[in-house]
C-alpha cells in the first residue's frame, strides 16, 4: 500500500477517535502547541530563513516571499491565534434543533465533524499552524500540502504540532500530517472513500485544477478579486483612507482591492486625492478613458477588470451610477468581499443586498473579511461557495450534522393503517 493511502488511513482512524474527544483534551492539545512554537522559535525561525534564503535565489516574487516570512512577529501572531481558538465555544455536539415525533420519540440534529480534511496551501507557513488548530478543535483530522518554497518551515512546524498533541492525548495520533510533494497531493485526490473534504488555498489555477482533478467536494474560492466603490455621497477623507487601506496595508492577500469604481459626480474631486496617496506608496495605476482625463496615468484593459494583482497595482474606473457599479462587480467579482463608501444608507443596504459576494462591507476596508478579524478565532481559508460554509471558514464552516434518534420501542408500523398513531412533529428547540 502506498504512503499516501496509509496517511489517509491513520487520518480515518484519527477522525473517528476525535470525535470522542472532549473538549478539555482539545483545548489542551491547541495550548501545548501554542507553547511548542514559543520554546522552539529560534528553530522556526532558522528553517524559515533557509527558506527565504532559497526563495530569494529562485527569484520568487517580492509578494510572495513576504508572504513566506514567519519569524518572531508572525509566530506571535500564531500563539495569540491559537489562544483565541481555544476561547471559542466548542462546535461540536452542539444541538441544533429538536423535535418530538411523537411521545417519547425525539429527534435531535447534532453538529459533528466533517472526518478528514485536505487542505494545500501557498507560502503561507502561518497558514499550516491555523488550519491544523482549526481542525482539531473541530475535531477533524487534516492531511496539509505546503508550497515547496516553505518545505524547511512547514516540516519543522508539522512535527512540533504532531509532537506536542501526542503528548497530551496519544488518540490525537494520525490528526495532523504533512505530505511532502505535489504528487502525494495528486495522489490523494483519488482517495474519496478516506477524504470528505479538499480546501485549496493558492491562486486561480491551483483551485481549478484541484476542481477538475476530484470526485472529493472542494472548498475554496478561485481568485480573490475584491472592489471597493465610492459613491456619490461619499465622504472623500473616509474614503481616501479606505481606499488606500484596502490595496496598500497588504496588497499580497485575497482580501486585497483590486479595482476601484468612483461615482462619477465626485470623480474629479476624489480621483486626485487617492492618486497622490497611492503614487506616495508606489502603487501603479491603470485607469479607463475618463479616469485617464482627470488623472493621467497607464490605460486599462479589458483583462484589468478582472485581474487579480496581489501586487501593489489597482484598476480604476469611473461609473455612472450606483447600480452600474453593482452590475460591474457582479460581472467581474470573484464574488469574494467588496465593498462601498457612502453616508447614504438606502444606497450602501441596496448594495450589500444586491452584489452576489460571500462579503459585503459598508465605510471599511475590504482587508477586514478575515477569520480572525470576524471573531472566528482564525480561518482554514475564505470560500465563495453557496452551499455549506461561505466567507472566511472558521470552527462553524468545519462541521455538518446528523440526526439522532431516540425512542421507547417504537415502530413504523405503529403510525400505519386505520387506527395509526398520529405524529406530533412538535417543535422543542
């Protein structure tokens, strides 16, 4: 038998037990690799620079080199995530609704784990550490792919995980694994009878390809194009700092703008304020034609509208109206997060109902749609699916339910015929 199956096997098995876990122990296993990473950061950090070092050779991108970075700072950010994770309430077990069928026959829908999770991720190492705290505390066993660029930083953060939970329960063996290429990845793809769920988190085509590639239900999202609209009745010092928040405070994330649509009866007014802001940061700026008349700066293209930067570079674009705003993010949105700048409350409602996004944001910036930021504790990534979890996907997004049934001899014969028992189908909870 294969590596790959044998992991997918112990993860199985793994998922099983967890759901027998209590929380106490659950909650135990999250603070000892909290303090894990804290004993052993001097460790952490020389793997990661290794890999910084070697990403540098390779000539990575800038964005995506500081997107690998996980040294003092980030590991702190990861100890403080883990302790809020361990602050939330537990998912699992949870009632979420009754019902009496009939005396003595109650029917209860209870939330449970989803079992085994594949999840592949990009550059990101921090992303490793959330994603496998977020699976345990919601009792799911979780096989992870890190990008190669951070292959020294994810092992060493892999085996101080599966190390410091082993130690607190030996049944939590088997919950977090680490594959090692893109081929185990590929391989375990196949494997739909062991894994319940795939969670890409990368670029458009590695999301893509793993849709293509599956029988296994995928979550994710394929891009991150996210817009953020300035209405006519915008305040423009608000939206000045919005705007500038949204593509500059980290442009090399999802959650990032991309595009920046502005009313019309305020372009010639707005326009050269957020242009000198974005010049000062460096942000380069591709505009329409009218865009182009009030500020002079590169043309965009068609492609522009829905490009997807992770870069400091923005698309600008000037809009007649607030529904013309509305039609051009449905048509090029990723359906991720955007959003609008207005005092005008009838118009920010109408556009939070009427763009199709897994988030809408009203006088802030786009960069807020995050697990952390939403008081899910952290996230296993944001997804622009319609069924099951959408938007940043937390302990609540890495559970389903069953149905427990509890009686007294009751049979189905009994609610048959002439003379049957009638349901009561009564609401308890």
């Amino acid at each position: 038998m294969d590596a790959v199956r044998l992991a997918a096997e112990r993860a199985r098995k793994s998922s099983y037990a967890l759901s027998s876990i209590s929380l106490e122990s659950r909650n135990a296993a999250l603070e000892a690799i909290a303090q894990a990473l804290e004993a052993n950061s001097q460790a952490i950090i020389e793997a990661n620079q290794a890999d910084l070092q070697a990403a540098a050779e390779m000539k990575i991108p800038a964005a995506l080199i500081k997107r690998l970075k996980y040294g003092e700072e980030k590991i702190r950010e990861s100890t403080t995530s883990i302790r809020s994770i361990m602050q939330q309430e537990d998912v699992v077990g949870k009632v979420i609704a009754r019902t009496e069928l009939d005396q003595d026959l109650i029917l209860d829908k209870v939330s449970c784990p989803i079992g085994v999770i594949g999840v592949v991720f990009e550059s990101r190492p921090d992303a490793l550490v959330q994603i496998s705290c977020l699976c345990l505390k919601s009792g799911n066993a979780v096989l992870l792919k890190g990008g190669s660029e951070a292959k020294r930083t994810n092992r060493i953060l892999a085996e101080l995980i599966e190390k410091a939970i082993t130690a607190v329960d030996a049944r939590f063996e088997g919950t977090v694994q680490l594959l090692s290429t893109r081929e185990e990845f590929q391989s375990l793809l196949q494997h739909d009878d062991l894994i319940d769920l795939i969670i890409p988190r990368g670029s458009n085509e590695l999301v893509k390809s793993i849709m293509e590639s599956t029988r296994i239900p995928v979550m994710g999202h394929a891009a991150g194009i996210c817009h953020t609209y300035v209405d006519k009745k915008a305040d423009l010092a608000m939206a000045v700092k919005v705007c500038f928040d949204a593509k500059v405070q980290y442009p090399a994330v999802c959650n990032a703008t991309e595009t920046l649509l502005i009313h019309t009866d305020i372009a010639a007014q707005f326009l050269p304020l957020i242009v000198e802001e974005y010049r000062q940061a460096g942000v380069e700026m591709r505009g329409d034609e009218r865009v182009q008349a009030i500020c002079p700066m590169a043309a965009a293209s068609e492609e522009d509208w829905s490009a997807e930067y992770n870069d400091m570079i923005i698309a600008i674009k000037i809009v007649d109206s607030l529904w013309a705003a509305i039609e051009h993010i449905n048509k090029y949105s990723s359906h991720h997060t955007d959003a609008i700048i207005t005092a005008d409350e009838a118009a920010a409602e109408e556009f939070m109902a009427d763009v199709d996004s897994s988030s809408t944001v009203w006088n802030a910036s786009t960069r807020f749609a995050d697990g952390y930021r939403y008081g899910l504790g952290a996230e296993v990534g944001i997804s622009t699916n319609k069924t099951h979890a959408r938007g940043p996907v937390g302990l609540e997004g890495l559970v389903i339910y069953k149905y427990k049934l509890r009686g007294k001899g009751q049979t189905v014969a009994e609610y048959s015929g002439k003379e049957a028992k009638q349901y009561t189908h009564r609401k308890l909870l």
